[in-house]
C-alpha cells in the first residue's frame, strides 16, 4: 500500500553515485567488499574531442541473486508491515509485490555503485568530471540485463616527445640602479600621498584624470567621464586591453586629447564587437603624481620588515630577482609547451575550457604571488588573462595535461608536507599566519590548485635541469609592462546603450 513505510534504501549509495565516476568507485558500502563481480560488458567509443561515451551492460544473473537474497531478508525480518499478517509471518510473494519498488531501487543504488567500482578499475579511461547522467532517472528492469550509458570528459590522449635534453633560450638580465629605483618607487606607491603635479606633464606612474569617449567605425557607443587612472603601460578595462596607453599618454597635459585603441575581449556581451578594437578618445583634465613616504625606520618595519633604506634596497633587490627566475620559468614553460604540443594534435572541447577557466586563472595567480608581485601587479595581469579566457585556458590545459603525464612517468609524487611547505612560503610572503592561509586556501577550493601547480612545478623543474641553454639578454620591451585598470566598460551593457554599428558594405 502507498501509505506503508517502505524499507529503507542505502543513502550512502545513492549519494556516492552522484560524487562522479572515481568518487562512486571509492564510496561502495562495506558490504560490498569483496564481493563477487559482476559479469558486465563495457562499449567505448569517442563522440568528441576528450570525451566517450561508455555503454554498460550488467547480466541479469547477479541482479536476480540480489533481488532473492533482499526479499529473503525481509520475509525473515520484523520491519515489513503487512495489513492482516504478523510480523515475519506475511507470504513472501505479497511482500515482493507490496516492496517491490523500494527494493528495486536499493538494489539498483548497489548495482551501479559496484559497476563503476568495476569499470574504474578495469579500464583504462582518466575521467576529469563526474559521468553526465542523472541516476535517478535509471530502473532496474523486471526482467533482462541491466543497461546505462553516459557521456564523460577524459584526459586527451598523446604521446609524449623526448622532453629531456631540450635546448631552450633563458633570458637573463641585470638590474641597474635605475631599475632598481623604479621598482621602489612601485612598492612605495600604495603608501604615499597623491598631489597635483608641477609642471602637470604626465608620465609613468602619475595619474590622470580624463573625460573618455568610445567609438567604432567613428561611431560613438560609450561616454566616461571622470575617469582616474594610472599611466603604465598598459590599461585593462573591465572588457579590453589598451596595449600601448603609456606610449600614447606620456606628455599629455591638462586640455590635451590622446587616442588610444583597445581590443575588446571575445566574452564581450556585444557579440558583433568581440575581439574587435574600438578607439577611445581620452581628453585630459588633471595629472596628479605620488609623493612618497618618507623612509623612516618606523615606516620601514611596519611596511616592509627592514629596518634601514640599505636593507629596503637589498628587499627591492631580491624581489627583482624573483621576479626574473619567474620570467625565465615562464619563459621556459612556453618553450617546453610548444615543443612537445607541436607533436600533439588533440583538441579541447569547449564545455571543459569553460568549466577550468576558474581553475586555471587562481593557479596563474598563485604563480604571480609566488613570485612576489603586489596585489596591484597581479591585478592588472588578471584582467589580461581574463581577456581572452577561453584561449589562455586552454593553453594552461594543455600544458596542465603535458606536465602531468611527465610526472606520471616519472613518478613524482606530492606530499603533504609538500602542501604545507608551500602554505608556509605563501603566509611568510603575505604575512599571514599559516592556519589563516590555509583556512583561506579551503574556503576558495584552491587546495587542490596548490598540489597540481607542485606537482607540475616539480616535473617542470624536472625538465628545466635537464635541458640545455643558450642565454639571451632580456630587453625592456620584452619585460612583462604593468598594467593600470578601472572598473568601467568600454562597451556599455545597459540596454539603452547605442547598439554597435553594423559592418560596412564589403567590409
């Protein structure tokens, strides 16, 4: 009857089967240990750039044998509640029918979570994402083999090329006391007082405030105004990037007009405008430049934890050098790439582009950190990868599935301590306590983030010491330029915006 309390099915299951294709493979009941496997055939066949699909067939001989042996349990059993019949006493055939579907549904739970028990140990497929099926829409038939099926995202399959002994070009530079200077100055930014500047000529690292109209095809499609930003030599919008705005503002003085062109990024809302480069017509009101604080003691070991101007030199020193060993990893991590992806032809879907996006920035990010750049600096390179975020993903994926498989031959492996080594190095650089980067690292779901990015390090470091070098001076226009950035737009998303011009004739 519909108003009998059914028994209870295994939730443990039923949970387990939703974590995805390894999770449900660890998460079987203990009951299920050592068990008798199942007789299952298993169909793969590709259906698309890393992704199968995988059509499971499980013999009805072991589903049946599970059916007896449940239903043998509750005729013996106090819990079924059959109207007319003490408990243990009802006919098994009416306890079949009345709990036939609650029973059916555990076993199923069972079933499934022991097939894919099964087939993760038995194949050869290295999903990156839970199976896309939904278990609850399965039954188990009445009569014949058991039958699912689901498409799920694997690790593309290549062949790696001989990655020792590679010959790689690194950049090596030495700071020169100007250098040196300017890098102070970019440290002490954030703590000095800003001014008007005299004579009002600007230059790198003052700030300027414009009125800013946008066009395309000379056509206006959004007005600024008021807009403070810095001179680098770069500027990220929250939608496009000015490559050369340093260049163009350099000079410019209260009443002077300077046109800049900025690539719009290809997740523009305006879909006609996607990666295409708009003009943006600063026209100049105020330049203000940074008084710097003065370097007292005080100041010094609160800001920076060095007591004299002698060791603040020494600090700015160190930070430039580690910012060069990063420029030179960088430097080498886009050679390794392009010489082993050029033997490699797989290609990465869309789908799973757009779900590692998140992923794949944080570890950027972590990378920048790590290498001791400001939250300004890392802020300004941010928006450059997010501008073509598909792409930069899917470059990092790539290498991402190179360096894996380098450390999976070579069996490198991280440990804890590894994890907790780099926890410390990251709250010593910030100035946090351990436990507080930690408990941040989890809240923002980046744990797994610090592994890979050890894991891949160790095999990039790997394939570093064992490559040979022609060293190369690195000039400053090879240097990664900063990047100035503003909250504003350079398409407008209101819906009362001008909507973009059409493509002129022929065009």
């Amino acid at each position: 009857m519909a108003d009998e309390e059914a028994p209870k099915t295994d939730e443990k299951n039923a949970d387990a089967i939703s974590t995805g294709f390894v999770d449900a493979a660890a998460g079987v009941a203990t009951e299920e240990e050592g068990a008798i496997k199942l007789q299952q055939s298993v169909e793969i066949r590709d259906v698309g750039p890393c992704k199968k699909h995988v059509k499971v067939t499980v013999d009805r001989a072991q589903i049946d044998k599970r059916f007896d042996e449940r239903f043998s349990e509750l005729t013996l059993s106090d819990q079924p509640q059959i109207r007319g019949f003490r408990p243990g006493k009802a006919p098994r055939k009416m306890i079949e029918r009345q709990y036939y579907d609650s029973v059916a549904e555990e076993i199923k739970s069972q079933v499934l979570m022991a097939s894919l028990e099964q087939l993760a140990e038995e194949q050869t497929i290295a999903p990156l994402s839970p199976p896309e099926f939904d278990p609850n829409l399965l039954n188990i038939p009445k009569e014949g083999a058991f039958i699912y099926e689901f498409d799920i995202e694997v690790r593309p399959e290549f062949e790696l090329p001989d990655y020792k002994g590679m010959k790689l070009r690194r950049p090596i530079h030495t700071y020169t006391p100007e250098e040196v200077e300017v890098e102070k100055k970019r440290l002490l930014e954030p703590y000095g007082q800003l001014v008007p500047k005299e004579p009002p000529v600007a230059d790198l690292f003052d700030t300027v405030t414009a009125d800013v109209t946008i066009s395309f095809r000379d056509k206006e499609i959004n007005k600024l105004s008021e807009v403070r930003v810095k001179v680098e030599p770069q500027l990220a919008l929250s939608d496009g990037i000015a490559e050369d705005f340093g260049a163009k503002m350099k000079g410019a003085q209260p009443g002077d007009v300077r046109t800049v062109d900025i690539t719009l990024s290809q997740e523009t809302a305006a879909e006609q405008l996607r990666g295409q480069k708009v003009q943006a017509t600063f026209t100049v009101k105020d330049v203000k430049t940074t008084r710097p604080p003065e370097l007292t003691q005080q100041f010094l070991e609160e800001a920076f934890m060095v007591g004299t101007p002698e060791s603040f030199t020494e600090l700015v020193q160190a930070v430039l050098a580690r910012r060069l060993e990063y420029t030179q990893r960088q430097a080498a991590r886009q050679q390794v790439l392009e010489q082993i992806a050029a033997a490699s032809t797989w290609e990465l879907p869309q789908d799973m582009l757009r779900k590692q996006a998140r992923k794949t920035l944080h570890r950027r990010l972590l990378e920048m950190k790590n290498a001791g750049m400001s939250d300004e600096q890392i802020k300004g390179r941010r928006r450059l990868l997010e501008q073509d975020v598909l792409k930069s993903t899917a470059d990092a994926l790539k290498e991402h599935f190179v360096l894996q498989k380098v450390a999976e031959v070579e069996k490198i492996e991280i440990e804890q301590e590894d994890v907790d080594a780099e926890i410390d190095r990251i709250a010593e650089q910030s100035g946090e306590s351990f436990r507080k980067v930690k408990a941040r690292l989890e809240k923002e779901d980046l744990m797994e983030a610090v592994a890979a990015d050890l894991l891949e390090r160790k095999a990039l470091d790997l394939i570093i010491a064992n490559a040979t070098y022609e060293d190369y001076e690195l000039k400053p226009s090879e240097q990664a330029g900063e990047v100035a950035t503003v909250a504003e737009q350079a398409v407008p998303e209101s819906e009362g915006a001008a909507p973009p011009p059409a493509p002129e004739s022929g065009s």
